[in-house]
C-alpha cells in the first residue's frame, strides 16, 4: 500500500479487514511501497516518511497482526531495486505500454509530468515487488489483476530466458527417476496431457506431486517444475492472485470514499468529528421540512445504514422516512453509533503504539529484516542464472 498517511473506513472495508482475514490462512507479507509513491510524487517527497508511520499505526490498529505477518518498508529492503534493475534489462518496451492504468492514469493525473521511466516502469517494481518473494498468492482488486498478469509473463520470460542450465534435459530426468517408480510414471503422464493437449488440471496435479515428494532438493524441484511446463529451471515462481471484493464502503456524499472527493472517516477519527460529519450528510432533497415524507435510495445515509445497520434498523429506517416517521438526525444516530463501535478497538489498539513508537520502529525492523532474508535468498538464485553470482 502507498503511504498516504492516515487510512479511512474505506480503505478498512476494501483492504485491511482482508488482510487480517489472511494472516490467519496464509504467510502474509505487507509493506509500504514507499517506492512507488514517488512515481507519481517525485517532485514531492517531503511527508512520505511520516505517513509511512501513520499508516502502519492504521494496520496496527486495524487488526494487522506482527505476530502473524511480516510488515516492512520496500525501500528498506533494497534488493527490491536490484530485480527491478535486473528486470529492466530483459522487459520490453511494449509490455510497459501496454498496461491497461499506464495511460488511464496519466489522464487522471494530468497536472503532473509522469513523462519518466519511473512511471513507465512501476508495473516492474511492482512485480519485483511479487516475484522477490516467490508468491503464489496476491490480494488484489479486479482493476489489478493485470498486474498480476504483467508478473507472469515477467516469470515466464525470464525461466525462458535464464533457466537453460547446462545439462537441464539430463538433470530434470535424473530427478524424476528420484520420484520412485510409481511417481515417476505419473509425472511423465502428467507432462504429455500438459505439454500436448494443454491440460492445466495436469499441470496442477504434476506441480502438487512435486511438492510432495519428500527425497528431492530445492534445486531438483525447480528444474522438475520447469520440465513440467517445457520451459528450464523455475527460477521465479509465476504468482496467482486472491480476487478481493472491492469496497463497499460510501463517503459522506454518497459517492466511493476517497481522500480526493473529500469525503472521508479516517480509522482513528475522534467520535465528535464523526457524529459532526455524519450530522451533515446530505440527506433525500425532497425532505425539506421533518413532516415531509422521503426515500432512503435517494439518501447518502442510507448506503451507510447498508453498512452499519441490522436488518431491524433498517427495516424502521425504511417505513420512519417514507412516513415521515423520524427525522434526518434520527435517522444519521444508528449509523453514528455503528462507526464509533466500529473505531473503539482501533483506537484502542493504536494508543498503545502512539504512547510507544519505538514499538512500531521495532515492528517495522524485525520485517525488514524477515523480508530481506527471503529476498536475499531470490537474489542469489536470480544472479547465478545470469551469470553474476562471481563465486
């Protein structure tokens, strides 16, 4: 996530309630792309370490568990840069061109100079970011799943290109005969109905065999996954992604809640900013005055109500507002009362960081350093296949 400082509620109900469901199904990493900020912010870096700070409080608060999942800040982890480097000498141009958000965002952007490679070249950090850590899983909104694509065929390119290790046809059946007699027929079965009738079911049941196998080292399954696909040694791992919903979270005019509509909660909002904001939405126009009748689906408060209320309290707010029945205020106090109880567990959580930073910093630092060791680890492999290991 870019840091933007403090988070909203729409950011809690588009992303972090996801990841906090994660942490508990999977080995989760969660970093500050501090990076890729300045692609767009370049001229502008000043603040970005300070909302790094806030919005890993905002994790904290929400949920975000360190005790179950690595959190660190990509620039600490520099081996990021050098697969970007490293990448950037074999991607073609076209590739970057063609990212469906390359020109989207350029429009949107448009009072920017975003005529530099950095721009250009973000959807590579961003699969360095990925492929670093060999992840076959990434959480994304549906707007991201080329991205996700981009980083696949990066993966494939470069086993293609860098996976040919001397003898790779000799060593790949030396270790499907480590499989056993009857794995080893399996396998081979496998690789036909992929690799000639294009089979992806073959493939997955071939790639969980490899996994089971217990006798085989890290290097023979590498070069068995890329006999498998009839490429060379899987040196990167191609990522899949987890489809999350998107954010079902409104702002206080009805529209997506966005720092740029101007329309926001933020997690850690006070409780007098919160009702003094909710207690001037905009409401149905129709209802002038209290004894006017109204209609919820006309009313920012009621996308709100979707949110936050039970089936018994809308049920009352729907027959209350097209009787007349209740007025705005009343109608905005459930909803009030929803995001406050929402809140008081963050808050709660992140006092205890705000009374002690150094237990962010601290945080922070053992992900780093967590995050670097499975970087580390990538890089070597990564610098062996293209001839830069110098050992």
């Amino acid at each position: 996530m870019r840091p933007t400082g403090s988070l909203h509620l729409g950011h809690y109900h588009g992303v972090l309630k996801n990841w906090v469901k994660l942490q508990s199904e999977y080995p989760c990493l969660f970093f500050v792309a501090d990076w890729h900020a300045l692609t767009t912010q370049y001229d502008d870096p000043h603040g970005i370490d300070k909302a790094t700070w806030d919005m890993v409080i905002d994790w904290l608060a929400a949920g975000v568990d360190p005790q179950q999942a690595t959190l660190f800040i990509q620039s600490q982890v520099p081996e990021h840069a050098e697969l970007h480097l490293l990448f950037s000498m074999m991607t073609p141009l076209g590739w970057l061109e063609r990212v469906p958000t390359y020109k989207d965002q350029q429009e949107k952007l448009a009072n920017k100079d975003l005529s530099t490679y950095g721009f250009l070249g973000y959807p590579l950090l961003m699969s360095s970011d990925i492929l670093i850590y060999r992840a076959d899983k990434v959480p994304v909104g549906e707007d991201q799943i080329p991205h996700v694509e981009f980083s696949r065929e990066l993966a494939r390119r470069f086993n293609h290109l860098y996976g040919r290790e001397p003898g790779f046809e000799e060593k790949a059946k030396e270790a499907v005969g480590k499989l056993g007699s009857k794995n080893k027929r399996s396998f081979e079965h496998l690789r036909t109905r992929f690799q000639q009738d294009g089979d992806v079911g073959a493939l997955e049941q071939g790639r969980m065999l490899i996994q089971e196998a217990q006798s085989l080292s890290h290097a023979d399954r590498e070069r068995l996954q890329g006999y498998l696909e009839g490429t060379g040694k899987m040196i990167l791992v191609e990522p899949g992604y987890l489809l999350t919903e998107a954010s079902k979270m409104p702002g206080l005019d009805g529209q997506k809640m966005s720092k740029s509509y101007n329309n926001t909660i933020t997690l850690r909002e006070d409780a007098a900013s919160v009702t003094q904001k909710v207690r001037r939405m905009p409401t149905d126009p129709s209802r002038v005055r209290r004894t006017d009748a109204g209609e919820p689906d006309k009313c920012p408060v009621w996308q709100l109500h979707q949110v936050y209320s039970d089936d018994a309290c809308k049920e009352w707010v729907q027959k209350g507002c097209r009787s007349a029945g209740i007025g705005c205020l009343e109608c905005k106090q459930p909803v009030i009362d929803g995001i406050l109880k929402e809140q008081a567990p963050m808050q709660e959580r992140a006092q205890t960081y705000l009374d002690n930073p150094a237990l962010v910093r601290d945080i922070v630092a053992d992900g780093n350093a967590k995050a670097g060791k499975l970087a580390r680890e990538t890089m070597r492999d990564v610098r062996a296949a293209m001839g830069l290991s110098y050992r």
